[in-house]
C-alpha cells in the first residue's frame, strides 16, 4: 500500500480504538451521578456502595482513554501535516476549548471527587461528579464541532490557501452538529447503559451481590430504553440532513446508482458490483416508499442515484472519482441499524421486568443475551463511524480538501508502517492492562472483597486477610 493508504489505515485503527473507550466515559459517569444522587436523595447506603463501584470502572476506562486520544492526536501532525495546515486556523478554536475548559474541568472535578468523599459534604461531592458529567458531555461537543466541519464547513473563508474562520457562531451551530451531536451522546449513554446491564446479568447468573445489581440493572436498563430511542429518532433526523447536505454518502449508503422513483423502497440486502456500478439483486422491505421516509420524512421523495451525482461532481468540482467505496458504507450502516434494533428490543424486555418488578425471575436466556449484548453498542458505534467517515472519500474537508492532498509530503510508507506497528502494540498493552482491571474490579464487587473467597469472621483474621 502506498502512503495514502497506510496514513487511512492507521487514522482508523487509532480512531477506532480510541472511540471505544469515549462513548463508555460519556455513559458510565452519567451513571454514577444518577447513583450518587439517589444516596444523597434516600441516604441509603447500597447506591454509595454502587456509585464507588462503577466509579472505579469508570476511572480505569477514563486513564485509558486518555493515553489513547494523545496518541491520536498525534499522527494527525506526523501523517496529516498538509490537512492540519489546511483546517488548522478553523480547528484551533473548538480544541482549544475542549482541552484547556472542557478537559480541564472534567480533571478537576474527578480529582475532588476520588478524594473527596470524606472531606466534602454530601452536596458538595455530588455536585463534582454532575460537573465531570458536564465536562464529558462538553468534550464531546467541541470535537464534533471539528469533525462537523469536515463533513460540512461552514463559517469560514479560503485565504492564501487555508481555511480561515470568520464566524464561530456558525461553527457552532453548523445544521451537521445539530444532528451528529444528540446521536452520538445518545449513543454513548446506551453504551455506558448496556455495559451496566450486561455486568449485572452476569452477577445475576453468578447469584452475586443480587440486590445491589439488581438496583443498577433497573436503572441500566430505563436508561438504555430511553437512549436506544434517542439514537433511533436523531439518526433519522440525521438521514434527513443527510440528503441535504452530502447526498453520495446517502446514495452509497443505500447502494443506489440509478435516481430512484418518487417512491423508493429500502433494501435491506443488495448484491453491489461496483465494477459494473449496479446492484446483481436486491431484498427490499415490504413497505412501500421506506427509503423515502427515511429521507424526507414522508413515503414520497426520488433519491438521487450514485451515477448521476459523479456527473454533478465532475461539473463542480473537476475531474475525478467521487464515488466512496460502497459496499464498506452500505454494510456499515445496516450493522449499525441492525445492533441499534436489538438493542431497543432487548431494553424493552427489560424495562418490562423492571416495571412489573420481575427482574429475579427473568429468563437465563435473556440474562445470557444481555452479557454478549455488551458488545453491540461498540459495535454500533464503530460501524456508525466508519459508515461516517467512509462515505466521505475522497474527502478529508467535504468538497474543500481530498484525502489524497490532506496526507503529509515528508512522510514515507515504511514511517507510517512502523508506527501503525508500535501503535496496534501499545494498544494492545492498554487493552490488555483494562480488561485485567476491569475484571478484577468486576470479581471484588462492590463490597470491596474477591468472590469465592470464603470471608473470616474474627476481626483480627479478617485485617490480616485484607493485608494480605
């Protein structure tokens, strides 16, 4: 692989990984302020002991996170010098923000509030955590902003060559931002909610600690309920703008190159030939003009086709491929449609137990499914994003900058190689180092103590084994 294409490789890997571990910090501290305020609320011990317990969850996935954005941030400046210089003046103000306030404040207040359980009142210390929500919420808002401008730059003007902003207030409320910010908190406080209630099934199944997870997963569970629904309507918000705002990512992701009719359905399997740019066959759903409503909110509306774009593309922009690599857009959305449909099904069933205060008596079946269920916002989320980002090609900075121009000049294929190498290894450690902590948190509990370990009862036996 050329250069280009090691430098891609490598954004996506770094990206990915690094966006494993946002949506679990966005999700997991919400959940642990909604645990804290119910103690200080009803002043009962079981919600302290819960908050503590995915607090510490929530601090491991938080150190972790960290290292990986800088590494991230780094090969923006190693691989993507010439992109960097392009968007730098539009950039600089939004990750500015996010670093020196947003980032500041999440550190600050998850300092105070580690030390600070015996030392700040109640009020007080609840109050740190609901900031550190606050802070991570921020965050994610001004890197949005970035990436927003990516798929739709707006507020700024092209001089001597870069990008320069003129109006922040347009930055800030770019129609892109609009739609991409709620789907992805959304989609991180499912996250933060399913990985709640997928360590409680497992304590369910093990009869562990039954009463104080059985709190959490009802919470988890309502939570996960509500956010599933909250991807659901602002993915569609974000499909309408879609069509709008950069209508060959939509045509890909849907597998279109011929303009469709007035009502178009929505297939849910196409066999895509990007050879032939046509589809061998397609399995659409049986109700009429779907695609139509995703589109436009009303079973009515031709989608332009993928072909006839290329042709508009040409004219505006000059000669070139402007078709993204559609099978890797078509599959990545309907991946992130079908673990978003489970999701919603299995919050439902859970929510239903929770209501009708049934939650013991559930099925094993359903309490297995909710430990492998872990997995699908993770899976969501990063196809989501690849869906995102691949439907862009050839685009770093839609109709502004290609990929191929944004790749740094000095940079050869072997540099690009060996850091991807030393990259996926550090990687590998921190991934390793977190799922050995996580586990082990996880097999303490929230008393504190390992599982299986049989407890003594003298006070003095008792000290001795904690020492030890």
């Amino acid at each position: 692989m050329d250069v280009v294409e090691l430098a891609r490789l490598q954004y996506a890997l770094t990206t990915i990984y690094h966006f494993f571990f946002v949506p679990v910090s966005i999700g997991l501290v919400l959940f642990v302020a909604l645990m804290e305020t119910m103690y200080v609320v009803k002043k009962d011990e079981k919600y302290k002991k819960m908050a503590k317990f995915w607090g510490k969850l929530f601090l491991i996935n938080f150190a972790v996170g960290v290292v990986t954005g800088i590494l991230q941030e780094f090969q923006f400046g190693m691989n993507w010098s010439d992109y960097s210089r392009f968007v730098g003046d539009v950039f600089g103000a939004p990750l500015a923000i996010e670093a020196l306030f947003a980032f500041f404040l999440e550190s600050t207040f998850i300092g105070l509030w580690i030390f600070g359980w015996d030392r700040l009142s109640k009020k007080l210390h609840l109050a740190c955590i609901w900031l550190v929500v606050v802070g991570t919420t921020l965050s994610a808002f001004w890197i949005l902003t970035a990436n927003s401008f990516m798929q739709e730059p707006v507020g700024f003007s092209v001089q001597n060559g870069r990008a320069e902003m003129n109006d922040f207030f347009a930055l800030i409320s770019n129609p892109q931002l609009m739609s991409e910010f709620p789907h992805t908190v959304f989609g991180a406080y499912l996250t933060g909610a399913f990985l709640v209630a997928g360590i409680c099934a497992v304590k369910m199944l093990g009869k562990k600690d039954v009463h104080l997870f059985k709190v959490s997963f009802n919470i988890a569970i309502v939570i996960g309920l509500i956010s599933s629904l909250g991807v659901a309507f602002s993915g569609h918000s974000q499909a309408k703008h879609l069509v709008q705002s950069q209508p060959m990512k939509m045509a890909a992701a849907e597998g279109i190159w011929e303009t469709t009719p007035e009502k178009a359905p929505w297939a849910i399997i196409s066999g895509i030939d990007t050879n032939g740019q046509s589809n061998s066959f397609e399995i659409n759903m049986p109700i009429p003009g779907l695609l139509s409503y995703l589109s436009y909110g009303q079973f009515t509306g031709s989608v332009t086709g993928m072909k006839e774009l290329q042709a508009q593309y040409e004219q505006q922009y000059g000669e070139g491929d402007y078709i993204p690599p559609v099978k890797t857009t078509f599959w990545s959305f309907r991946i992130m449609v079908a673990s978003g449909g489970l999701l919603i099904l299995l919050s439902l069933y859970g929510t239903y137990l929770a209501l009708r205060r049934k939650v013991e008596q559930a099925p094993k079946w359903y309490w297995h499914a909710m430990k492998w269920a872990i997995a699908l916002p993770f899976i969501a989320n990063t196809s989501g994003w690849i869906m995102t980002e691949v439907g862009r090609q050839p685009w770093t900075v839609f109709g502004l900058m290609t990929t191929a121009d944004s790749v740094s000049p000095n940079v050869s294929a072997g540099s690009v190689l060996f850091s991807i190498i030393t990259f996926t290894a550090v990687y590998t450690l921190l991934g390793g180092v977190m799922a050995y902590l996580f586990v082990k948190e996880i097999k303490h509990g929230p008393g504190g103590e390992q599982e299986g370990l049989e407890q003594p009862h003298d006070p003095f036996e008792k000290e001795v084994a904690h020492v030890s």
